[in-house]
C-alpha cells in the first residue's frame, strides 16, 4: 500500500498471440475482469483473487487468475497512536524526595505495533509537573502529556536532646538546642531550622528549679507531614536567682556586759541577730562583735551561693556589773592641819569593768571639820559610781583631832589682820625660799607662797591652814562664763605654804602645781596632765620658763578685758596666783579670801559680814562641797 500503491495490468499477467501486429507489438489487451481492483488498509494480510483477460485483434480472449496479496510494509494502516491519562498522582520514593515513574505508567492506550514507551520524565521531583510521554512503533512514534503530581507523605525524622535550662538566663534556649531533624524532601533552609515547640516555647519558674521537664519538639515539612519528640529538660538557677541571699535581723537585742569586762562579745551570738536570713548554703558572720557599753550598730554579714547581704541590729550593751572599793580603815582628821576631806583621804583603791567615767565621792553630813567636832567620830562613806550608775560602798569612821593649836587660836579673840600681819611683815615661822611677794598697787590682787594674801585694796595678811580656799569666785565674769580660782595650802611642821591653784574660766580648767623642780612642768588642763595647753574659757595661756626651779603661766584676758592677767607663778614647791590691772568691770563682783573689789573688806559667804580675824576668814572660805569642784 506505500511501496507500490498501483495496480498494471502488465504487471499482473502477459499475453502472447499467435498473430502479433508488429514485431513489437503483439496487438493482444490484457484487462482485468471488472476493471482494475483497488485494495485499502482492509485487504491487508488476505489474499485477493483477480481475473485477467487477454483479447486479440481478433477478439479471441483467454484469461487466467491471480491471486493478489495486499501488504503493509509501512505500517500507513496501523500507526503509532499514543494515549495518555491526563492526570496522575504517585509517591515520593521512601527517603527521597522523587517518585519513579514505570515506562508505561502513563499509558492510556496508546495503538501502533510494536510500540515502546519512553517518559521524558521517570524520576519526578515531589510536586506537579506535565511529563511527555513518547511512543514508539513501526507505525512511527506520537507523544502525549499526563500532569504528575508526587507527593511527599513521609514524616520527617526528628531526635530530641536533653537540655539543661538555667533560669538565671546563662544560656541559650532555641529549639535547634533541644531537636535535629532531617526529611527526604526538604524545599528550603534544612530541617533543623524548621524545628519547633510544641504548643509554644515553654516558660520556667522557680517551682521547676531542680525537676526534669517534658518538652515536645516538633518538625513539620513542607509536604505537611510532621514528626515529634520528647526532650528531657533540667531547669537549674546557676546563679541563684530563685533563692537569693537574704539577711534578716532583728530590730534591737541588749545584753549586759561580760564579767569583768566593758562590752559584750557576740561572737557566739549570731543566731540572736538572724531574723530569717535566707537563701542557698548561707554562712553568717558579725561584724563589730564586742560593742562597748552603749547602743550601736551591729552589721549581720549573710553570705551564700548568691552572693552577700547585709543587716543591722542596734545593740544596747548595759553595764550592770558595780565597781570595786576598798578604803582605809578609819581617819584621823585634824583641825587647822587638815584640808577638806579628799576622795584620796578615804578611798585607797576603786576599780571597774568600765572605767571611763569612773567618779569617787564621798557621802557624809560634812567632810570640813571645826572646832567644835574635835574628839567626835563620823562615818564618812566612800562612793565610787561608775558612767552606769552603779555604785560601791565602804564605811570610814573619821575622828576628829586638834593637835596643833588650832582651836585654841580660832578660838581667841578676833584679832584685825593688820596687827596679825601688818603690810610687809613677815610670816611667822621659816620662810620658804623663793621669790617674795610683790604687794601690788590699785586693782591688783594676790595669793603668793607662805601663804600671803593681798586684798584688792593692798591689805595683806597670812592663814596657815592646811585646806582648800576659794581665793575668788564669780559666776558672772565674762559674760556669764564664770571665774574660780581655788588655791591649795599644804602644812610643813609648823608653817603652811600654798602648794596649788587651780582656776576655771568657761568650761575649762588650769590646776598648777608647785614641785620640788619646776621641770618638767606640773599642771592639768582638764584633768589631762600635761595636756594641751594652749587656752583657757577662750583666753590664751602663755607658759615662760624662768630657770630650772621656775615657771610662769600668763592668763591673757585683753579679748574681754584689756591690760588684765592672772599671773601663776611656781618656785620650786610654792605658787602664788596674782591678777594684773583687774577692773570694776572683770572682777567687781568676785567674792573669796581676797575679799570686795570695791571696798577691800573681807566679807562672810553672806556678802555682809566682815571677818576681820585671819583664822576666821581662812575657815570661812573653805572649800566647801557646794563650790565647783577643781582640783583633779
């Protein structure tokens, strides 16, 4: 039917006859019975049967069969015809992300002989994709297109960590750190990045500090499959963020002091001062652990795997513990020998577990004896106290004594001081060596030496007692400040000399005494031997030394008063106390032995009444306990 698609008459049968035309024509028609056949696709492969008839010139027939065989070498009859399906749907290849495709996957019927299938496509990529199909046969090859669509339904594969979750945030919590995962079919970015809480990134508290928690991970891939797993998660505080360190005191503790001792050691006990501290694997230590007496501040130090903190406690250590004393065993006071009885007279010894503050005294109906106690015993008490207010006691029977004549002179007749001692006389006994006493002239006054006193009037006179005098004493001076100058006379055999003075000015007190060398100098500022000595109530204080065996102290009180002085003087064991230009307006309303600015007189306490006699005036003005106390 391709090769040779036409039917001659020559070709199917040949005629001879016995009376050709021509030598090259033989004049003989061969047809075919019923015309030439004609043969298509449905002749192929059976046999035709065909007549042919040969007519001469002459009309004489013959004929004669054939039998035609139709063939196809071409295959015109049965082409290559492909059919597809127009869709299809397969899966991804187990851990791949392709599918496979069989060469007649996609057949639908495709005709042709021996046809043969060939995809241009075998090994789809998950998705949808138009894969040509191409078949092949002898009738020739055709294509068709089917839509492919491969499917990744394989779960990814996902493997959980055990993680350790620091709440105090030193660490990294992502979900790459808990799961990796991994998928046969993956589009973009990899696996582990697609890596998730379930249910959402999981929050920790510090309930969970010290537990094991369950976290599920979870992966979905790009297909919609998903996969889980189970991550062990330890929540720890590093930093003990969930148990921090916490100190806690109480407000106040008191203790007393510890026996024989001004404070309290604390060193045993912190548990008082702990109100709660807390916090992880504390230790507790105090800071400032023996407090002395008083109320102060005691630092509770709390350190622990947090860190340190710190509290306070105020503490008041109570000193409850009473001094010690001991005193002589009894006294013998002597009138016109003896001074004012002295703590020193009847305490020997005291002592306390706090000795700042540690003040002796004495407790009795009178501790200046007279005349009239001669031959009588008193109980005089010493009394030490200490800064607490805690007391120790001893009893001393004190007997009073006139050994020298005293009473017997006090009690003679008055006698004016000017036939006593008249200006410029001498004393009576021994005079002490040293400088002499200046009489002074105008508004000058002066204790000096033997002992000489020198009224503000220049009227001198002597006392030789052995006590403590208040040679002036005013209250007023400068301005309410106040002035007193106490001087101090000491017996020798049959004399008496002034052995030191001590003077007041403001809140500050200057107490000198007289030594066999007059150095190093003997004083107290204060009660601080050989303290600072730079002032006095404000007024400066020069110091001159004057040879081995002298000194003088210059009080200058120009500031308030100007041109004025107190001037001590020591040589060797004898001072003398002497005021330089004293005005009405500094001294006018001094009161003591030296007697009235004004008039000169030697007046009584009570600002009325002379005493003329030299013994009366000196006993007049002893020191008594209600004057300020100066000598240390």
């Amino acid at each position: 039917l391709v090769n040779y698609p036409f039917l001659y008459e020559a070709y199917m049968a040949t005629a001879y006859d016995n009376c050709p035309l021509s030598m090259y024509n033989s004049g003989v028609t061969i047809t075919a019975d019923g015309g030439l056949p004609t043969f298509g696709c449905q002749h192929v492969g059976t046999p035709q049967a065909v007549t042919m008839t040969a007519t001469d010139a002459s009309g004489n027939a013959a004929s004669c069969a054939l039998t035609v065989t139709v063939t196809d070498d071409m295959y015109s009859c049965s082409p290559t015809v492909a059919s597809c399906v127009s869709a299809t749907t397969i899966n991804t290849d187990p851990g791949s992300c392709h599918g496979t495709l069989a060469e007649n996957a996609l057949d639908d019927g495709s005709t042709g002989v021996s046809i043969s299938f060939m995809q241009q496509n075998t090994y789809p990529y998950s998705g949808t994709h138009t894969i040509t199909t191409e078949v092949h046969g002898l009738g020739g090859m055709d294509r068709c297109d089917t839509s492919v669509t491969v499917i990744d339904n394989e779960p990814p594969v996902i493997s959980c960590y055990d993680f350790t979750y620091d709440i105090s945030g030193n660490n990294y919590f992502y979900p790459s750190s808990l799961a990796w995962a991994s998928d046969n079919c993956w589009v973009s970015g990899t696996p582990t990045d697609a890596v998730s809480f379930q249910g959402g990134e999981p929050s920790f508290g510090c309930a969970d500090v010290g537990t094991f928690q369950s976290v599920t991970m979870e992966v979905t891939d790009d297909s919609g499959n998903a996969a889980t797993c189970v991550s062990a998660v330890t929540v720890t505080d590093s930093s003990y963020t969930c148990s921090p360190t916490v100190a806690s005191c109480v407000s106040a503790l008191t203790y007393n002091t510890d026996p024989g001792m001004c404070y309290k050691d604390l060193a045993y006990n912190v548990e008082d001062f702990d109100n709660g501290s807390s916090g992880d694997h504390i230790y507790k230590y105090l800071y400032n652990t023996m407090p002395n007496v008083g109320t102060s501040s005691v630092t509770l130090e709390v350190s622990g795997s947090a860190g340190m903190d710190q509290c306070t406690t105020d503490v008041t250590i109570v000193d409850n513990e009473p001094p010690t004393i001991s005193c002589v065993s009894d006294f013998t006071y002597y009138v016109g020998y003896s001074a004012p009885l002295a703590t020193w007279d009847i305490i020997t010894t005291y002592n306390d577990n706090c000795w700042d503050g540690l003040t002796p005294s004495l407790q009795a109906a009178d501790i200046s004896y007279a005349c009239s106690d001669v031959d009588n015993t008193y109980t005089v008490t010493g009394v030490v106290t200490d800064s607490s207010g805690n007391t120790a006691t001893c009893d001393v029977p004190v007997t009073v004594l006139d050994t020298t004549g005293c009473c017997a002179v006090i009690g003679t007749v008055p006698v004016p001081r000017s036939e006593v001692n008249p200006p410029g006389a001498s004393p009576t006994g021994p005079p002490p060596t040293g400088p002499s006493p200046t009489g002074p002239t105008g508004s000058t006054t002066e204790g000096n030496g033997d002992p000489h006193f020198t009224t503000w009037t220049n009227e001198h006179f002597e006392f030789h007692g052995q006590c403590d005098l208040v040679m002036m004493s005013d209250p007023s001076f400068a301005d309410d400040i106040g002035l007193d100058i106490h001087l101090r006379t000491k017996l020798v055999r049959f004399w008496r000399y002034i052995k030191t003075a001590a003077i007041r000015i403001g809140n500050d007190i200057l107490e000198i005494e007289g030594w066999s060398d007059a150095n190093p100098a003997r004083y107290w500022i204060n009660y601080e031997y050989q303290g600072e000595l730079n002032e006095i109530g404000g007024f400066p204080v020069t110091t001159t030394p004057r040879g081995g065996k002298e000194r003088k102290y210059t009080i200058d009180l120009g500031s308030k008063y100007p041109g004025q002085f107190i001037l001590v003087k020591v040589f060797k064991e004898f001072v003398s106390v002497k005021v330089m230009n004293g005005s009405e307006e500094a001294f006018g309303k001094t009161v003591g032995i030296v007697g009235d600015f004004k008039t000169g007189k030697t007046l009584a306490r009570d600002g009325v009444t002379v005493i003329d006699h030299f013994a009366e005036l000196g006993n007049e003005w002893q020191v008594l306990p209600s004057d300020n106390k100066l000598f240390h």
